[in-house]
C-alpha cells in the first residue's frame, strides 16, 4: 500500500491539496477541508481511499446528527419490544448496541479513510463533543462496560462549507486547506477528465459562459464545478453547438439550458438584466 497521495485519474488534486493531504497524514491530524459547494471536498475522502487503497468509512451530518451516533446507539426501544415478546436477545445487551461509523472504522484491519462529511450542519457541539475521541482514537461503551480502541488512526476528512464557525479547540487538532475555485486552466483539466472527447471550441466557449457568469456583481448564488459539468453533459446531450453559447451573437439573453447553472429566480432576472444594459450600452 502506498503512502502518499498524488491525486487519481478521476480527480485533479493541485499540488497545494496533494500537500495538504499528505501532510495531515504525516502528522495523523484530521483534515479540514473548507471550499465552495460543489468543489470536490466530499469525492476527495473517496479518491485518497482510492489511491491508497484503504477502505472508505462515511459519515454525512445532517442539522439533527449527534456526536454520539458516529460512535455507538443503544437502541433501547428494540430491546423492550423483544422482552415483551419474549426473546432471548434480550439477555445480550450487546445485541442492542448499534455500531457508529468511527467504531467501524475503528475496527478496520488496515488503516481506513473516515470521512466526516459536512461538520457546519450539526449543532455547534458536535466538534467539540468528538475531541477526546478524535484524540485519543478511543470510546467507552457504558452500556457494555468496553472500552473501543481503534486498531490503526484513520486517516480522517473533514469537510466543512462554512456555513458557521467551528470551535477553536477543534481547528487547533487539525490541518487546514482551503480548495480555492479552479482558475480555467484547473477547470479544463477538470472537464477533460470527465469529457475526454468533447471538443475544444465547445469547452472553450462554455468556460468563457461559465466563468462570465461566475463574475457577475449582485450573483446570490455562483455555479459550481459540479454544475458546470452537469451543464456540459446536457449541451452534450442536446448536441448545442459552440455558437451558440457566445454571448456576441445577442440572439439569447441567458446561455442555453441555463437551469443546470442559475438555480433561483432573482439570478435569472439580473443576468437578463445585465444582457439587456449591455446591448443597449453597444448599440
């Protein structure tokens, strides 16, 4: 197995994020990756798994997760059921213990990658509520009397859209890196990988739409990577040609099939706007 992560020949990792990565690993600290959604920050835990060849464990929070689900759950409620009808079950309460995604990956044979996915959804405890955990690589089951200790330190990815601060304490316990937005250079790399066919007057004319419409002032929500290649997939589908998508041509005021990048009404309004201001300004 090897070591040291160089991206995968379905994700482009710049050489900044190959050192992040490498470096956390190093240092067997968490990970913390921050960046736009849309970015790649959850398919990077998949492609370190990949490359390395470790298995992958994923935990993805939601606004109501506990600290406490990515280690153990007691579910009570089963055993009371199964009492009443007279299971033998009952008499294990180990039967009733249901394993969390950090004691799976805990229990892995070889080194595993744990992804916790999207951290800023949960209650501001929640990070604070893994420290020990996180530190130690170990948990007590009181329930069982056991105490859970990981068999090797995963290598652990956090992500995180910002959606709030985290607590200093937790941040201090892990390697930042911030995935900045691909430049165009980055991207067409990005998009080759996905569409190693398509044709350059056509990737050439959507990253010019794409990017334009990523610079525009008052923009509630810019596109993303992901949508940018969803958008690539349907001019593909559709079989739009390059023309089409240049903004010279003023025979449309938005870019075709515009609902795979503008997701809301008010950015659609503006951009027709903007359109509008411009030919009257060229004119």
């Amino acid at each position: 197995m090897t070591t040291r992560f160089t991206g995968t020949d379905r994700y482009v990792a710049t050489d900044d994020l190959k050192t992040a990565v490498n470096a956390a690993v190093t240092l067997a600290r968490p990970l913390l990756i921050k960046g736009e959604p849309g970015t790649g920050k959850t398919q990077l835990a998949q492609e370190i798994a990949r490359s390395l060849e470790r298995p992958l464990y994923e935990w993805h929070v939601k606004s109501t997760t506990k600290a406490q689900q990515g280690l153990y759950e007691y579910d009570a409620v089963s055993r009371l059921r199964d009492s009443q009808l007279g299971d033998a079950r009952v008499h294990d309460i180990r039967n009733y213990i249901v394993k969390g995604r950090l004691w799976e990956a805990f229990e892995s044979e070889v080194q595993p990658v744990l992804l916790i996915d999207e951290i800023d959804k949960a209650d501001i405890e929640f990070p604070n509520d893994l420290l020990r955990e996180l530190d130690r690589m170990e948990f007590y089951v009181y329930e069982t009397r056991e105490l859970v200790q990981a068999r090797h330190r995963p290598i652990i990815v956090i992500t995180s859209n910002n959606e709030k601060e985290l607590p200093d304490a937790f941040l201090r316990r892990c390697f930042f890196h911030y995935i900045r937005f691909p430049d165009e250079e980055t991207m067409r790399r990005i998009v080759e990988v996905h569409f190693p066919r398509l044709k350059q007057e056509l990737l050439k004319e959507a990253l010019e739409s794409f990017y334009k419409i990523r610079e525009m002032p008052g923009l509630k929500k810019k596109p993303s990577t992901s949508e940018l290649l969803d958008w690539l997939k349907l001019l593909l589908a559709e079989d739009v040609p390059p023309e089409a998508l240049r903004a010279a041509d003023g025979k449309s005021a938005i870019p075709p099939l515009y609902g795979a990048l503008l997701k809301n009404e008010q950015d659609v309004h503006l951009f027709e706007q903007l359109v509008f201001l411009n030919r009257r300004a060229n004119r």
